[in-house]
C-alpha cells in the first residue's frame, strides 16, 4: 500500500511564518543552516580575536609603534563599518545565500594575506579583506537566524554571543599550544593562518548545505521559489497558492539602500535608538577592555606570556557561561531589561578599576574584570543583534541589522583604537574611569525606551500590511510599543 503524502499549500509570508512558529524545535535541514550560520560568527570571533593574544609577539616581532598596532587592531573593525550596510543591502536585494559564502572566501583571502605577510602594510591589507568579510556575515547570518527560528524560539538567537567567546577561548588556547611548541614570535602567523582554514570549512559546508531564506522569497513576491525552498529545509511537500489565492504583498520595501530611511520613521525610530545603543555602547566597552584582556593580563601576572594568556582565558570562560545563559535571562527577561542591568554593573566595575586598580588585592582584580565578562556577555553584549534582528520586516531585516551593526562597528573600532593609545597617554585606571560614560549613557537610554521585541503582539514577519510611514498610525497594525 503506497502512502500519499498531502501538500501543504503556501499562500505567502504569513503561512511560512506560521509554519515555522509551530515547529517544536530547530532540527534537521534547519538545524544545520541554523548552526552554519552561527559557525560563521564564530568565524567572526576568531578572525576578530586572531592578533589579540599574539599581540605582544607581534609587535615585538614587526617593532610595530603604538600608532601601527592601533592601525593593525582596528582596521577591520573600520572596514567593518563599511560593509555590514552592504553586505545587509545585497542580502535583501539578492537572498542571504550567496553574501553569506562570499563572505567566507573573503575572509580566506585576508586571512592568507595576514598570515604569510612579509610587512606591515600586507598585514593590513588582509585585515581589510577580514573587515568586509566581517562586516558582510554578520548582518547577514543575524538576519537568517531571525527568520530561521521559532517566535517561541528567538531569544536562542543570543547564543551567538556564547560561540563569540568559545571562539576567542579557542585562539588562546592555541596561542597557548603554540608557545609551548617554540614558534617564537611567529605564534601570530600561526593564529591568522588557523582562522583561514576555519573559513575553508565554512565556505564548503555553507556551500553545501545553506538553503535560501523562505521568509525573504516570499516577501519578494517569489513564492514558487520560497515553496522550493521549504521543502527542501522541513522536508515535507510545499506548494504555492494559485494566483488567485495568494497574499498581496503591500508596502514591500524595494527601494534598494534607501530602505535605510524607513528604520527612522513609524515605530521603527524607538527600536532603532534602541538597538543601535546598544551594540554601539557594547561594542565600545568590549572592544576597549574585553579585546584587549591579554593586555591587562599582563598588568596583573606580569610579562610570562603563558600566565598572561591564561589569566585571559580564565576571564573569557565567563564570557562563554554569560554568552549561553543570555538566551535563558531573554526567555524570561526580555532583550532590553538586561541590557539595562549589564550596562549599569559594568559601568560600576570600570569606576571601581579606575579608583582602585592600583590598591586592589590580586583576588579582586580578577573578579572584577570576571563579573564584567560576565554581566556584558550575559546582557548588551549578546542583545544588541538581537534586538535588530527582531524588530524589522524581512525584506528590510538585513539592511537594518547592516546599517546599525556598521554603528556598532564604529563603536568597536573606536574602543580598539581609543584603548591602546588612552592607555597609552592616561593609564590604565584613567582610561577606566573615562571608559565607564558609555555603559552609564547606555543604561539611561535602555531604561527609557520600553520596546521588547521578544514580547511584541505580532512577529515582524507577519505584518503583511507593514507601514509605508505616510503616516504615524501604523502601529495599528503592527502592534504598540510595549
């Protein structure tokens, strides 16, 4: 007896939606496009991570000036600014698939340029490659998550933050690995050439296994294709709705780059303060304190490079318990309350170091700079992309999460930049003391704005009639903010 499987008809976004909402978990063809598109952040984290531990090598090694390390640390980051917008352009113009690959030839191309750098400016030039390649994935993969996961689901999106610090764990580990085996002051070279075999991984697995965003073809009006899509994904049979049947897509966004306006106006305005708070203030205290924990390593156990790396590692373990644990505090918290209390705890431990740096016993020293990995990977530090992600529409999801992660991006540059020469110049307490303005700014502002995107009335994919902000009565439609 031959058993005759029914299709499931897809009359547009809200049946795709719909459909996934009800999956009781993230398995199968999903799971694994799920998993590939963290593994690409956690690409982002080791590429990012890369010179950190090796950076005393590395200047020693170059004879690198103060000016020249900044320059190398943070150009990335700089050129990260340029091409999240784009990269979040090109997703919503022409699907997330192919962005997402080419970022990780890029990122195979800096990372050969970098590691195998005979001077100063090749160096930078494959840190260039590495910043788009950066810059490109991550508003991309942040968006595929969104529209991957199950509204009941979504604060799992915050895991990604876990994966950031279990990748930077892993390149001190290997730094570690790699001073015991005597490279010298080549141990640099090694950690860059590592992060490029990542992204071959990567480019064959996403090349392999990534699926176009059902979500996103159907809001593009492309329903045969977004059918096709899920049924390779769910592995169940899909088809399109007769024309007839089909949902009118109104208000769709096409107006290319100029999207970015739309994030401005309506109900968008709120949740763009919000979320660009957010990864801007974090991005600036991590990138000037958590970035550079193998430098204040060396302040507190001295200049043996293993201690050093280890102190650092000690304190980045914390970041992986509070990466993993923000998905569980969003589940019950929200996105936006714990942002507010790990701003405001990290602001206290920056005042403190700044007062006390010098006069702390060791035990101290180290748990401040713990609770401050800690409280940061729990709250902003995985919030801010996912605050993005969850409150936009598909078809402008991408360039929203490209045009606020490139403010992000100016936020990590400039802690990158700003630190070594503020300690430089100050010292480290000063540098603290100045640093803790952003995380208190921060606070106010996540306490002021009430919206929660992990609590709101509608999901953001399922606002068919979504507003053309002609006017300011479209929250009637898409649910008030909260």
């Amino acid at each position: 007896m031959t058993t005759v499987l029914s299709s499931i008809k897809l009359r547009g976004v809200s049946d795709i939606v719909s459909y996934i909402n009800d999956r009781p978990g993230i398995r199968g063809r999903a799971g694994i496009i799920w998993w590939l598109a963290l593994g690409g952040l956690f690409l982002d984290a080791f590429s990012n991570s890369a010179l950190s531990a090796g950076l005393g090598p590395m200047t020693r090694d170059l004879s690198l000036s103060t000016g020249e390390i900044a320059i190398i640390t943070s150009v990335a980051s700089w050129v990260s600014i340029v091409f999240n917008p784009i990269g979040g352009w090109m997703a919503d113009r022409w699907g997330r698939r192919v962005p997402i690959i080419t970022a990780k030839a890029l990122a195979i191309i800096g990372a050969l340029l970098a590691a195998f750098a005979p001077t100063f400016g090749v160096i930078v030039l494959g840190r260039l490659f590495v910043g788009a390649a950066y810059g490109m994935d991550f508003a991309i993969a942040i968006a595929l998550l969104g529209e991957m996961t199950p509204k009941k689901f979504s604060s799992r999106i915050n895991r990604w933050q876990g994966i950031w610090y279990t990748a930077v764990s892993m390149n001190l580990v290997l730094a570690i690995g790699l001073y015991n085996m005597n490279v010298g002051d080549s141990i640099w070279r090694y950690a860059v050439g590592a992060a490029g075999l990542v992204a071959l991984a990567l480019f064959i697995l996403q090349w392999r296994y990534m699926v176009e965003s059902p979500t996103w073809l159907a809001r593009k009006g492309r329903l045969d294709d977004a059918a096709h899509a899920m049924s390779v994904i769910y592995h169940e049979s899909f088809v399109p709705a007769v024309v007839a049947e089909r949902e009118i897509v109104r208000n769709l966004a096409n107006r290319g780059v100029r999207n970015v306006a739309l994030i401005f106006r309506g109900i968008y305005l709120p949740r763009t303060i919000l979320a660009t708070t957010i990864q801007l203030a974090q991005a600036i205290q991590y990138f000037a304190v958590g970035w550079y924990l193998p430098i204040i390593s060396l302040s507190l156990f001295g200049d043996d490079f293993v201690k050093a790396s280890a102190g650092s590692l000690f304190f980045n373990l914390f970041g992986i318990v509070g990466g993993f644990s923000s998905a569980l505090i969003a589940r019950r918290l929200g996105l936006r309350i714990p942002s507010a209390i790990g701003f405001t705890i990290v602001a206290a431990i920056l005042v403190s170091l700044g007062l006390f740096f010098d006069t702390l016993p060791l035990w101290l020293a180290v748990a401040l700079p713990s609770i401050f990995i800690l409280c940061h990977s729990a709250g902003p530090g995985a919030n801010g992309k996912s605050v993005s992600t969850l409150s936009f529409r598909s078809e402008i999801r991408a360039t929203a999460n490209g045009f606020i992660g490139a403010l992000g991006g100016i936020g990590a540059a400039i802690g990158l930049t700003v630190f070594p020469l503020m300690k430089a110049s100050y010292g480290l307490p000063t540098t603290f003391l100045i640093l803790a303005i952003v995380p208190t700014v921060a606070a106010i502002i996540c306490f002021s704005i009430k919206w929660e995107p992990t609590k709101s009335l509608v999901p953001v994919d399922e606002e068919l009639d979504a507003p053309n902000f002609k006017d300011d009565t479209d929250h009637l439609m898409t649910g008030a903010i909260k």
